[in-house]
C-alpha cells in the first residue's frame, strides 16, 4: 500500500518542476532607474551565452543601449557586457 502512496507523491511534484523554469522569465534585476532587468538567461533565447540584437528586442532599454554596450564591436552582448549596460543610467 505504500508503494502507490508515494507513487502519487511523487508525481504531485512534478508541475512544480514547470513553476521553477517560469522564474527563468521574470524579471531579475533592476536598473538604475528602478525598472526591472530581464536576466542575461532569460535574453539569451538561444543559451548560445551571448544576446543577439533580435535577443535584446525583449527589452527596449537594452535596444537602445545596445551599440555602446557592444564593447569589442562583435554585434553580441556577452554576459560581462550586459551586466555592465544594465548597471548604466539612461541616456537623456
């Protein structure tokens, strides 16, 4: 009888593992501003470790910074190069 019981347990935790990866999307960090940052995980759609120009389209203040961010002109954002713009006051 206890085998069904913690059958049942542990397929009761499975949808919880579903609730973990949806944090990967939510807004981790805060700008200078005060607005929130979506994660450099949560932009890099294709986890290929760098965010493209299509990848940043998420986050319009990052689009705008994007050029300058770009620090060795390569046309990605690497983790380094994120953490810096995100850090950056908005231009005015």
């Amino acid at each position: 009888m206890k085998t069904p019981l913690l059958a049942v347990a542990v397929l009761a935790c499975i949808p919880l593992a579903g609730v973990a990866a949806e944090d990967k999307a939510k807004p981790t960090a805060k700008t200078e501003t005060g607005q929130p940052a979506l994660s450099f995980d949560a932009l890099d759609a294709n986890k290929d470790g760098r965010i493209s120009m299509p990848e940043a389209s998420a986050d319009a203040k990052l689009v705008e910074s994007f050029s300058t961010a770009d620090k060795n002109g390569d046309g990605y954002l690497d983790r380094a190069e994120y953490e810096t713009a995100v850090k950056q006051p908005p231009k005015q």
